[in-house]
C-alpha cells in the first residue's frame, strides 16, 4: 500500500485520514510510480504470446 511510514498509532490514524479525504489522488499518484505499464490485460497478452507463437 503506498504511503508514508508512520512511528505511532496517532500517526498512522492521521495519515489514514488525509488518505480517505483524497483517496483519487493518493491512488493516481501510486499508479503513475509504480503501475506505469498495467493496463488491465495481462492475462490476454500472456494467452497471445503463448498460443499465438
């Protein structure tokens, strides 16, 4: 899960907080990082590649 690393139970509330406020852009922001190549067809591709070939 992205986010920030939090040290206390009040941190880690805090931060769930501002998460649930913007989540649209907390999870835009983890996507654009991480998830550059998702595309949601992944098992389409992989059918291609191995039967097609």
């Amino acid at each position: 899960m992205p986010g920030p690393l939090v040290e206390t139970s009040a941190q880690l509330m805090e931060q769930i907080a501002m998460i649930l406020e913007q989540p649209a852009e907390s999870n835009s922001q983890f996507f654009q990082q991480f998830c550059e190549w998702e595309d949601g067809h992944a098992a389409e591709k992989t059918v291609k590649i191995v039967f097609e070939k």
